[in-house]
C-alpha cells in the first residue's frame, strides 16, 4: 500500500512537471487586472491567467487610449498596455483607411464589434464611444457618385454595444483618410457611476446625471 501511494505521488509530482509551462522572451509582463494579465512579444499581446497558461492567444489589434477618460491606458514603467475592464478590452480594426473600436471578452471573442470612432474602456457597465452616422443625400449624375453625409455623436453603451444615453453631438465631419487619420476626441468622462463630466466647446465643463441610472 505504502509503495502503490509513493508511485502515485512520483506520479502526480512528474505531471505537474510536465503540465509547467514557461513562456520567454517577452518584452512586456503587466500586473492582473480581473485575473487575466497581458503580455507582450514584438508588436503582439496575449493575456496569461493566473496559472501563467496563455487563455487568449497572440494579436495585433489591441488598443489603449490615453487621450480621453483617465481609466484608460494602464502604464507600467512608461509603458501602455491593454488590460480588462468589465470583463472587456478595446480593440480596433482598420476598415477603408479608418480606425475603428471594438470590445473582445475574456474569451478573445469579439462582443461588440469594431465600429465606434474612439472608445473608452468599461466601468460599471458603461463606456462613451463615438457612434457614426451615415446619411444618404442622393446622388451626383454628373460623376455617377452617391452623395452621403457623415456625421457622429458621443453616447454611452451598455456592455453589449447597446447605446443607453445620448451625451453630445451630431459632430459633421469629411469622411476621408486624410481628415481620419487622428481619431476624433471624446470630450466626457465619469466622475462617478452615474455623473459624468462634459467638456465644452468654449472650455467650461458641465455636469450631467445619468438618466438610464434613475
């Protein structure tokens, strides 16, 4: 009995061994944030649990945004890096010259696909993004061209892309590469779970409570 229990535990220890996983050669190792760290390899990020077993796989297409809300963009040691918030992460797909934003879940699979002009990360279920708006106006017979007019407008989402609040806008604007190349501002940020802070054109700020939160 006692030899049968030392081969099972030789057993157990040599899968363990076996089971171990290292990962090198990575330029970047984050803290956790809701169980999932990311890490880095060239221009590439995948996120580890706490096991250190890689549970969403290598890509490119991550996003921070340092720009407009300051939960966005986690650094360490100067570093921006991608991270979960509300079991979401932003990520952005280049379509026609233009950068749009999305959110993946904590499975890799994307929950809210690539569409906003800029996006925050989540909190407390919501996050500001810039929806577009497409208008048709009719069509140029002299060049044989549709005639569209663009258009966006800052809203708040729910966690499944749903928009629950209508913050500013429309905003017109060219819809060309060149106009596009640097992605549009949000100009708000919560302050609270259900107030949020609006910038204004003329530099005062406006506070604004959350009516899908009443």
């Amino acid at each position: 009995m006692k030899t049968s229990h030392i081969f099972f535990g030789l057993f157990l220890s040599c899968f363990a061994f076996a089971s171990a996983q290292t990962i090198d050669n990575l330029e970047t190792i984050t803290p956790f944030h809701e169980d999932l760290a990311a890490i880095q390899k060239g221009d590439s990020w995948a996120f580890v649990d706490k096991t250190g077993s890689i549970v969403i796989p290598y890509r490119k297409d991550y996003v921070w945004n340092e720009e407009s809300d300051l939960r966005l963009g986690k650094d360490i040691h100067g570093i921006k890096y991608p991270y979960f918030s509300d079991k979401r992460c932003l990520i952005q797909q280049e379509k026609d010259g233009v950068i749009y934003y999305g959110y993946i879940d904590t499975s890799g699979t994307v929950i809210i696909p690539p569409q906003f002009l800029n996006a925050t990360t989540f909190a407390n279920g919501k996050a500001i993004v810039l929806k577009l708006t497409k208008e048709q106006l009719g069509t140029n017979d002299l060049l044989g061209k549709e005639m569209v007019s663009y258009s966006y407008d800052e809203v708040i989402i729910d966690n499944l892309g749903n928009a629950i609040e209508h913050v500013s806008g429309p905003e017109h604007l060219v819809f060309t590469k060149s106009k596009l190349r640097k992605r549009p501002r949000i100009y708000s940020h919560f302050i609270s779970d259900d107030l949020l802070a609006i910038k204004q054109k003329n530099n005062t700020w406006k506070l604004h409570r959350i009516a899908a939160n009443e």
